[in-house]
C-alpha cells in the first residue's frame, strides 16, 4: 500500500523526531500538514514531560501513520538548522583585510622596457596571459 503525499512530507518534515526501529505508541498525535518540525516537537515535549511512563508517540497525518516519536529523540538537544555562519556569511560579504585563501598571481612581459603585466588568481599552462605586443609572446610569473 502506498503512503498519501502529505504522509511521505511530513515524515520528510519530522525525520529528526521519528524513530525508524520504534514500535507503535501507546498514545498518538495528529499533526497537521503546515506543521512546523518545531512545532510537533513542543506538542510531543510537553507530553512526554506531563507523562513520564511514556516513551513513545504515534504520529498521524489524516488519520495515516507518519511515524512513531520517542521520548529520547524529542526531549535532546534539537540542534541547529545548521552550524553559525562567519561575520559577513550570511550575505557573502567580504571582510577587510588580505583574503586567507587565495594569492594573486602577477605576470609580467620579459621583453626590456616593455610594461605589460596581468593579474590572476590560478595558474593554467592552458591559459597564460600573452604581451599586448604579439612578437613579446607569454608573460612569464614574476616571484
């Protein structure tokens, strides 16, 4: 028998409180399928804490079973979406300062007297810079 959609997201949704090797719960808790994951777990802490015999809660969308919730998953440390971000990581901003992790490179032509340089921030042998002046030929690294 296949599941409903909204059984297969919402276990999507609640994969971190859903015990996969737990038998049915005593009891169970019809959620909704705009729930929130926050949301189902404070319904399921606030039972678990009214009822310290429970270890397990049968989750149900529409009377179908999205999963059985158990007392160990939803009272730990529910962590974070995901971990901080850096100063300026949320909007890719760049800080002041040299970058850590790039280094530009400078070529420059070897020809005397000749003033032509490039700036790059890889080295290819496929794709070095050339002198403006054709008969100069490549720029070379300059160290």
């Amino acid at each position: 028998m296949t599941q409903p959609d909204g059984a297969v997201r919402a276990r999507t949704r609640l994969d971190r409180l859903i015990d996969p090797g737990a038998t049915e719960g005593s009891e169970h808790l019809d959620i909704s399928a705009d729930q929130r994951a926050d949301e189902v777990r404070s319904s399921l802490a606030e039972r678990f804490r009214d009822r310290p015999g429970l270890d397990r809660i049968t989750l149900r969308l529409d009377g179908e079973r999205v999963g059985v919730a158990t007392r160990s998953l939803v009272l730990t440390n529910p962590g974070t979406a995901a971990e901080p971000l850096p100063l300026g990581g949320g909007d890719h901003a760049s800080l002041p300062g040299l970058s850590q992790q790039y280094v530009v490179i400078r070529f420059a032509c070897t020809a005397p007297g000749c003033g032509s340089q490039a700036l790059r921030s890889f080295y290819d042998t496929r794709s070095i810079p050339r002198c403006g002046i054709a008969a100069h030929g490549e720029l070379a690294v300059q160290r």
